[in-house]
C-alpha cells in the first residue's frame, strides 16, 4: 500500500492525516494542540507539527506529504531565516485600526479592485502595517513574508535558520490570494502594496502551479523521511474544497472556528459591497469566500453557559420552537469580521420571563450561529454566484440541532459529506499529485438532509436585533 | 395588636400567616398564586385561590384558629373584575399584568391623559383597573347589572363576608378615583365609558366587616372575627415599616417597588412624564407616590430557569459572587451588561412589550458574570428609578425577600454610596396588614433592622464603571423599549 500524508496546520491544532493512495481511506493521524493565544511564537506551529507527526507514528513509510494551513497569518523571517517577531494571528483583532489605515489611505475600493478583498483585518497586509507600526524594529529586520503553510512547507524542505534559502520560499495561488497583495486577474504579487503597507519591500515565497511540486523533504526531521515530493500545499479552505470535489454550483458552508461560506467560480469577483473576498482554489479556479470570526465557538460557549454537553445543547435547542419565542442572540462574541464589528461582543435581546427558557436559548445559539452564516449566501448571490446546493462541514456539521435548523433557514437542498479531516484530506491530495502529476479520484459520500419549510421569521428577528444594535451590515465595512 | 391570620395575595404567591397578639408569626404557609390563561390572557382560578385559604385556616391547630380575631387580606394592586351582589362573576378576575382592556384607553388624546394624571395621580396605562373594567363590562354582554369592580383583595373579603367594598389603597390604583377628593371620579370613568356605580363604597383598612355565618362555619372561626381588606402590598408595607415621609420603602418581591410617602400628591408634568403613581397610603391622611420595577425578584427565576439551576445553587453562586465583590475579585471589566427587563420596563416608559437586553458577552463569559451581571443592571435600573422622584431619600428602607440576598443589597448600597437599612424581620407586609386590621402602628425597630454600609473604594469603582456603561445602558435602553 502506498501512503500519503496530509498536514493540516489549523488556528487550534495540527493534525496529520496518512491516507491510502489507491482510496483516500485514513491510516492514521496524530494531532497536536496550537497555543490559544492570538500572536504566538511561529516555533509552536512546527513543535506541533513534529509532536503530531510523532503521534502519527512517524512518516517513514509515506511516500509523499503537503501542508495546508491556517490562511492569512504571516511569518515574518529576517535574512538568515529566523523568525523576526511573534505572529498575529488571523483572527486577532489587535490589526483593526491597521485596516482602518490602509483603507484610508488607498481606499476600500482600490483594494478590492487590485486584489478582490474588501480589507478585512485578517488579511496578511493589514499584518504588515501591524508589523510596522507596533514593532517597527522587527518590520525593519524582516526580509521576507510567508503564511504558516509556506513556512512549514519550508522547514519540512528542510530550509531554516543556519540554511535560509529564501529564494526556495513557495507557496500555491490560494495562500496567495488571501495575501492581499495578489491579483486575482495577472495570478501575480502587487509588491507596491507590500511595500506600501510594510514601508519596504519584502521576499514572497514563489507561486507554484496547482499540480507543481514544492520539492523534497529535508534531512535529519523527526519522523520525516528524507526525500519524499512535498506537494505545492494551499489555505485551508481550498484543500477542503479540493477534497469536496468542489464543482460549480456547490457552495460549502464550513463551521469551524470560524464560519466560512465558499463556493467554486471560473472567475475572481470583486465585491464592492465589502463581504465576498475573491480567493483562489487549489485547481486553478476561483474561490469566493466569506467568512465570520464566530462560529462553531458559539456552541462551546452556549454549553458552557447552560452547564450541559454538546449533545445536550443540540437536544434542548430542539425543543424549542423556531425563533425561540423571540429570543435573539448575535453571536458577536469575539468582535466580527463579517458584518465589520471588532468591537462588539454578543448580545442576547428580547429576553422575558416566559420565553427565557434553556430550549429557547440553546435553539437562539444555534439560531444566531446560523443566521450569520445564511447571511453570507446572500453575499455571493449579489456577486453572481449562485449556489445550487449546500455542502456543510466542520466539528459543528454534527450538531443535529445544526443540521435541522439550517434547512429551516435556507432555500438549498443541504447535503452532509462523511466525517473527515477534509483540510488534511485536501493536503493529501497535493501530496498524491506530488508523486502522480494529478489529483486522486477519492469518493466523498454525502448525506442530503430532509427539507425543511422555510421558516423566515429567524432570519427577520436577526436583522431587527442587527438594526436594534445599530449593527446594520455594511454600515460600517472597513471602517 | 389582636390574632390575626394574613393573607397576602402576591405575583408568584399568596402567603398566608397567623400573627399572635405580640406581632409574631405563629404559623405561615405559601402557595403558588393560582392562575390560569383565558382567551385573552391570565386570570385567577378564584376556586383555587379561595380553597388555598379555606383549607389553611382549617389546617390551623385548633387551639390556635380559637385565637384568631382579624382576617387581613393584601395584595397586588391593579387586578379585578366585576362581581355581582351574590358575589358570582360577571367577568373573570384578571392579573395585573394582563392589557386586555388597552383598546379602551388608546385613543385618549394628550389632554385626556393630562386630566386623568390630574385627576387620579395616575399615568394612563392599561394595567390599572379602568381599562380592564371597560373591557369586563363590555365582555359582560349585558350580564353585569349590579356587578361591581372588585380588585382580588377585595373579591376575598367579599366571599368571606358577603359584603363588597373597596380600600382607598386599591382604588387609587384603579385610576377611577378621584385622589385629592377619595372619591370615585364620574368624569374619569365617562371617559371610557363608565359610571361610578361600577364601582363599591370605599371603606377604609381599618373599618373591617364581620365574616358571613356561613364562612365562620366553614373555616371553623368564631362568628364575630372580622375582615379587613388591608391595602396595596407594597403600601401595606410602608405600615408594617413604620416609614415616615422622607424615607424611601423599598420593597422587594416578584417585582420591586419605591415608595414614598407625602402630604400632597405631585400631580405636576414632570411628575406625570416620569410615569410616577400618586395613590393613598393604608392609614392616616398622606398620599404616595410609587413607582414598580416589574422585573425584581422575577430576575431569579428568569435565571434560575435559563441557566438550568435549583433555588440554593443559585442562591450559593450569588453568596459566592458577593464574596468575590467584598474581596474586590470581580473584574467589572468583564462583566456584561444586563437590562433585566424581563417583563416590561419600568418608569418612565412603563412599556408592557420591553424585553431584556444582556450584551457584552466574550467568549469567556461565565455563567456567574451572567449573575453578576443581572444584579448589577438591576441596582442600575433602581438608581433610574429614583432618580425620576422629586424626592431626597433621607434614609433606605428595604423589605422583602432581597433583605436576604447580600449581593443585591450592597450592590445597591455601592451604587447609592448609602446606606441602606434593611429588614431582618421577613413578612414585613403581612405584618402591616395585621397592625391595619387592629388599628395599631409599628415602628421601624419591630422589623429588627441591620445596616449595609457602602464602601467608599467600592462605590467609586461601581460608579465609575456605571458611568463608562452610560452611553451603552442608554443605548440598550432605547433597543428594549
């Protein structure tokens, strides 16, 4: 039997995945815990990926690995190939005036026609400004910028401090594309944007072809074989879709620690409007995705506050009848991207005493959870992209209570793929290609979900709670 | 005083009592208030109500039920409906709460509402019993003729006497009567279409009437104990704590209420704007002026059934919470902000349809900073209240069942950056109803009190942190309505 690996380096894990070639059926996998910080030492990413290699029980009869990863978050490596400073994370809102800055100064509008992103804090620019105006010494030693799959595609090439061959920093179109200094439309870098937003120019890693090979695994790595292909790797989100078989037509909403809607396009798309940023995919396609920094985490939240289980919390939300008697949650806990709101926290309205019930506020989690998704369709409709069915994953796609109350929510048949890691999956499939010149044909089972009346008075609820709130979308974008 | 058994016809309960001469609780009892849900919203079951207090006087050792020589009845104000002479019903006693008769008050314009607060002391609003009246008769369908406007204080006496009548307590919150004059107002009641004869003689806490043969026998008492309908609860508690003008009842149950007593009603606009409630206190010739929060105590079960915990675990999170605060271990940073508006806000905008509002919530957020949280908003909610009166409190006197929660009360002192003089003694109202219905007065002392002091450093924490809510509280204010 020959093997792949998948690595899939998330927000909070990495995890590894040793496929069969000849099916995609799982081997084995190993996982190991990320920090929970915000801005974190780059060195626990690849500690994590050696100690989830390890509980992998080691690489050596794999014959070919690929990265995928957390997208956005930049590594920043002086010269000789050392981390220069910590990294912030995607999702640390610490960058919000830095966005704030680069829209003001170019123009919300010019970004999104050089690079298809309405600027959102995420974005690896708004990093770079963060990089040169909270540690201008560190912005001054930085010579290059990877995101964290290019880094650890990198290290497993063996590449580091003491032998930094910069030049041999790559990475795919899709990592590109969340970069926010990519065209969409050249497939090229904009390096005046780096440098606008770093104040100097900075090595990129080379952009390879969706089939390429990055090259070969370095010497003396715990648990890695030397010399196997190392695949071109990508963002976490189209490694997905690449292990989805993604066609058009199909959008995949993903609840993981964030919320994600993606759907496939043979063309990047420029959303004025502030929501849909034009990524790339893994094939060679487009990848117009929208995302919400709050998602599966509203569920830990809502059992935590209830003193139950997840199943439990599913049960009750169950119980409750659609709209929760009124009670409305915006699930803003952490700040929001999507609307554009870092400093909002979650409110819960129209609490009374007899609609302040668990069924009522579990199913008000769920609820909340999901309109801020649904709204997200709406999105890429007004993009042109027009879904024709609803592929849900991530830890959250279990929830029963999910599963229901989303097709009371949407007008789209509702499929539900087999449980899998579908990121490493996806990584796996670089890998296979590595050694191939081309992706496998591994079978995804789908599960399609019983329809659901539309029940569009939780939709309505949300958007009166949003304009209560004064949160009306797109009031406030990139401001 | 004389042996007196209370009844006390709360919210969520109606808690009974037998009272020894000397004022003390000899025996109580409490059962959830028997309601029920009609067409148009919550009524009482009356059969229950009236067996709950049958079978408690019956159950009351005998020796004991000899003694008794007053029966004191209390309750919410604002409930009723029309009884008829042989004290069947005309229309089904309706909960306070409950706005079926909004209709009949919705057109009255501006001046009309300006003449009635004038009038009656009151802010128009569907909760008193004028609307509800109109609503019964029109309900009635011809079937009320004789029937009179009874709140459910006053229904309890007239099944025990056979005799109806009205306290000026209760009837100054019917907004029918005239204030300053204690008299049912005929123009008022034209305006919705009423005559004052729906209305029954105003008879005073302290002029009782002797219970009917028929009930001596079935409750097993002795023929000449008699009956006083003692007052408006919160009212009725004012007697219970001695409060002199000047002083600020706080009186704490499902809702919470803030009394005043004066020599005069304040009738003015301001007044009027602030949704304040001018009535008549239990005993003597002062005026008060009121104002509810309808979400008080509501606020435990609201977060006893969200958060899916008993009555003691709640109770030992908020025993935990305050030991936190006293230690300066709550990081009010954290905390969110609640607006625990869980049945309708308060004065000035008094609005039914107001829901609650908690924002501010991390994904670190812990159920105890919910409590927290909730307790905070409500002390908040409290200082917006008092503000609205024209009033300096010279002294806090706090009655009920938040005399035994020490994180509300000092909370509250904190935020006052006063003290507050709270009851030891529990059944303060029943008490009053007892010194009303043996024409007898109480002091403050009687209640045993004990004083919560605020704390200088505490105060200016919980204050500044009031003030940087501000604008958001403002905010969450005009979302819930």
């Amino acid at each position: 039997m020959t093997l792949v690996a998948g690595i899939d380096s998330s927000t909070q894990t990495c995890k590894v995945t040793v496929r069969d070639l000849a099916t995609g059926v799982p081997v084995r996998e190993g996982k190991a815990s990320h920090p929970p910080q915000t801005v974190v030492d780059p060195e626990a990413w690849w500690d994590a990926l050696l100690t989830a290699v390890r509980r992998a029980g080691g690489l050596d009869d794999v014959a070919a690995l690929s990265v995928s990863g957390q997208q956005h978050t930049p590594i920043f490596l002086g010269p000789d190939g050392e981390v220069v400073c910590d990294s912030p994370l995607w999702n640390d809102t610490g960058s919000h005036p830095h966005m704030v800055a680069l829209n003001d100064e170019l123009g919300r509008d010019e970004w999104i026609r050089r690079t298809g992103l309405p600027l959102t804090l995420s974005d690896t620019v708004t990093k770079l400004r963060w990089l040169r105006d909270e540690r201008p010494d560190s912005a001054r030693r930085t010579a290059a910028v990877a995101i964290v799959h290019d880094w650890l595609t990198w290290r497993l090439m063996g590449f580091g401090p003491g032998n930094a061959d910069l030049d041999e920093l790559v990475t795919d179109r899709s990592e590109a594309s969340g970069t926010g200094y990519w065209s969409g439309e050249t497939g090229e870098y904009c390096p005046d944007l780096v440098e606008h937003a770093l104040g100097h120019g900075a090595h990129l890693p080379r952009i390879l072809k969706p089939l390429e090979r990055a090259g070969v695994t370095g010497p003396g790595i715990p648990g890695v074989p030397e010399g196997i292909p190392v695949g071109v790797g990508s963002g976490d989100n189209a490694a997905a879709a690449l292990a989805l078989g993604l066609a058009e037509g199909d959008a995949v909403l993903s609840l993981g620690t964030s919320g994600v809607v993606y759907a496939r396009s043979a063309r990047p798309v420029h959303d004025y409007a502030g929501y849909v940023c034009s990524y790339a995919d893994a094939t060679g396609d487009h990848l117009p995705i929208v995302a919400t920094l709050n998602a599966a985490r509203n569920l830990d939240l809502g059992a935590a506050l209830l003193g139950c289980t997840h199943a439990e919390l599913s049960e009750l939300a169950l119980q409750a009848p659609p709209g929760a008697d009124g009670l409305t949650l915006l699930p803003y806990f952490e700040g929001e991207r999507t609307p554009d709101l870092p400093r909002a926290r979650g409110s819960l309205l129209e609490a009374s005493l007899s609609n302040f019930t668990r069924p009522n506020f579990a199913r008000a989690v769920v609820e909340g959870t999901l309109a801020s998704q649904v709204a997200m369709l709406d999105a890429l409709r007004a993009c042109d992209v027009r879904p024709g069915r609803l592929i849900l994953i991530g830890g959250a796609a279990q929830s029963p209570a999910i599963r229901q109350i989303l097709t009371q929510m949407v007008e789209l048949p509702v499929a539900v793929p087999d449980l899998d890691e579908y990121v490493t999956k996806g990584a796996a499939m670089q890998a296979a290609s590595a050694l191939t010149g081309a992706f496998p044909d591994w079978p995804v089972e789908m599960i399609d979900l019983p329809s659901a009346p539309l029940e569009a008075r939780i939709a309505r609820q949300h958007e009166a709670g949003k304009a209560a709130m004064g949160y009306q979308e797109g009031a406030s974008a990139g401001r | 005083m004389l042996p007196t058994v209370t009844v006390d016809i709360g919210t969520t309960s109606v808690k009974l009592c037998l009272f020894s001469a000397e004022g003390e609780p000899l025996d109580s009892a409490r059962h959830p208030t028997p309601t029920l849900k009609d067409e148009w919203g919550d009524v009482y079951d009356l059969g229950a109500l009236t067996g709950v207090v049958l079978r408690y006087v019956q159950d009351l050792e005998p020796g004991l039920r000899a003694t008794v020589k007053r029966l004191a009845i209390t309750g919410v104000g604002e409930s009723g409906g029309l009884v008829r002479e042989d004290l069947s019903l005309a229309s089904p006693m309706i909960l306070w709460h409950d706005h079926r008769g909004a209709d009949h008050i919705a057109s009255l314009s501006e001046a009309g509402r300006r003449r009635v607060y004038e009038v009656t002391g009151l802010p128009v609003n569907a909760n008193y019993g004028l609307s509800k009246a109109a609503w019964a008769v029109e309900h009635a369908d011809g079937a009320a003729d004789g029937a009179q406007w009874l709140n459910v204080a006053e229904y309890l006496a007239a099944w025990m006497t056979g005799r109806r009548w009205s306290e000026p307590s209760l009837a100054s919150r019917t907004m029918a009567l005239d204030l300053r004059r204690g008299a049912w107002s005929a123009e008022v009641c034209g305006l919705v279409g009423l005559d004052t004869s729906l209305f029954p003689e105003l008879r005073p806490a302290s002029e009782g009437s002797t219970i009917s043969p028929g009930f001596a026998t079935d409750a097993g008492l002795a023929p000449d104990v008699r009956v006083h309908v003692a007052g408006h609860d919160h009212m009725v508690g004012a007697v219970g704590a001695g409060t002199g003008r000047g002083e600020l009842l706080n009186s704490t149950g499902t809702t919470e209420g803030l009394l005043f007593l004066r020599a005069a009603p304040s009738l003015d606009v301001d007044a009027e704007k602030s949704k304040l409630a001018n009535g008549l206190a239990c005993a003597g010739e002062d005026f008060t002026l009121f104002a509810s929060i309808p979400t008080g105590g509501a606020a435990f079960a609201a977060l006893q059934g969200m958060l899916g915990l008993t009555a003691d675990r709640l109770a030992a999170c908020i025993d935990q919470l305050h030991e936190r605060y006293l230690l300066g271990q709550i990081d009010l940073t954290r905390i969110p902000l609640v607006l625990p508006q869980f049945r309708g806000s308060p004065p000035p905008t008094k609005h039914a349809s107001a829901r609650g509002v908690i924002s501010g919530i991390g994904t670190d957020t812990s159920m105890e900073d919910i409590v927290f949280g909730c307790f905070a908003g409500m002390v908040l909610q409290f200082r917006d209240v008092l503000e609205l009166f024209p009033v300096d409190a010279k002294a806090v006197k706090v009655i009920g069942p938040a005399s035994r929660n020490e994180l509300w009360l000092q909370l509250k002192a904190d935020l006052l950056g006063a003290p507050l003089s709270v009851s030891h003694f529990p059944e303060v109202v029943s008490r009053g109803a007892q010194a009303l219905a043996s024409q007898a007065r109480l002091d403050w002392e009687a209640c045993r009190p004990r004083e919560v002091p605020a704390d200088d450093r505490r105060a200016d924490d919980l204050n500044q942190w009031a003030a940087e809510m501000r604008p958001q509280w403002d905010s969450l204010k005009s979302v819930a309505g």
